[in-house]
C-alpha cells in the first residue's frame, strides 16, 4: 500500500502545475501569430484583420444623369444665386450679356414657392412669385423648342457641354402666380453638373445660377 501511495504522489507531482497548460496554450497562439506575420503576403491568412470593415462605396452617378427622370421639387429646393446672364443681343432687349443688374440676385425654392430673396435691381421683383411650383418634364416636340437657338446660345456661352446637362423641365406653378416669360409657359431649366442650373427668363434672357 505505502509503495502505491507513493507511485500516485510522483504522478501528481510531475503533472502540470494549475494554469500552465493554459499559459502555454496562449504562447502557442502567440507565436502563430508571430510566425505568420514573418510570411510572405500571399501566404498569410486570407481573414481579415477586421472583418466588419466595407469597401467604401462608389460614389452614385448625379440625378440629372436619367434623361427620363423628372425632377422633384425638394431636390431643387434651396437658394441659388444668378452667376451669369446670357441674352442675344443682335437685338432689342433690356438686358446685357452678364448684366450687372441681374449678376448677384438670389431666387428662393421651397415646396410652396419661388421668388426672389434678393434682387440685384428691380429686373426681379416681388411680383415674381409662384405658388406651389412643379417641374414638369418636357418630352416630344415641345422639347425641341424648349432646347433651340436661344438656349443653345447660352449653353455655349455658359461653356456647359451637353453631357453635364439633365433634361430640360418647365417650371409649373399649380396654385397661383408663374414663374418667367407666361405667353412661353413659364421658364425652361436644365439642372447642369457643380450645382448649377440654367434657367430661360424674361425678354429672351437666360440664367445661369449656382447652388448656395
């Protein structure tokens, strides 16, 4: 009995001691760690150091990318300022080529109405205000009309190619008032590339206006 007592206190005592077989456990995954950082790169583990991480995402193409879409009031919705005037001046018009009475003036769009906030002179005036305005999409033949020889003037002067152009809109007014020349149906718009728009106006004028 004394000579079996004996033979189970050695067994104990060459065991492991408590935690040692965890402690080296963690040296072992350590040093797998280690041994795989010294790999070449493609032979290293294809796990990703953080696999929540995305791939950020491409950058979405612009709105007036669609020739189809029709623009929606609270995408246009803000303050733009008129940068730019185009006009044909082979004629009779109360306007110049990048009229200072007209460069600086500030039109206001909100779902309920347009006008103008700011008015570099009294070319744009109070009464030009429209009540619950809509952008209607211009297909077919009025389109032609809306895109001829006066727009196509301004377009060049502007120096906007047509790729960086959405399709061209009138501006409705559904509740009261219009907004530009009424015997043409309103004005004409193109939303353009950089936050831009340009717009037909009064006396065969045309803006170009620029976001806020």
């Amino acid at each position: 009995m004394a000579s079996t007592a004996l033979a189970a206190m050695l067994l104990v005592g060459c065991g492991p001691k408590a935690g040692q077989a965890d402690g080296q456990s963690g040296t072992a995954s350590q040093a797998s760690v280690k041994n795989e950082a010294s790999l070449p790169k493609e032979q290293r583990s294809m796990t990703p150091a953080n696999p929540k991480a995305q791939p950020a995402e491409a950058t979405p193409a612009p709105d007036f990318a669609d020739p189809t879409r029709e623009v929606l009031i609270r995408e246009i919705a803000g303050q733009w300022t008129v940068e730019k005037l185009w006009v044909d001046t082979s004629g009779v018009t109360a306007y110049a080529l990048d009229d200072p009475a007209a460069l600086g003036s500030v039109m206001t769009i909100t779902p309920d109405k347009i006008s103008w906030t700011k008015a570099a002179s009294d070319q744009f005036t109070a009464d030009d205000i429209c009540g619950g305005p809509a952008p209607v999409l211009i297909r077919g033949a009025p389109q032609a009309k809306a895109t001829g020889a006066p727009m196509a003037g301004a377009l060049a002067y502007f120096g906007i190619p047509k790729n960086e152009l959405g399709p061209v809109h009138e501006m409705g007014c559904l509740e009261s008032g219009n907004w530009g020349p009424e015997a043409a149906g309103g004005s004409n718009f193109y939303l353009a590339s950089g936050g831009r728009m340009v717009m037909s106006w009064y006396d065969g004028a045309v803006l170009l206006l620029k976001r806020r």
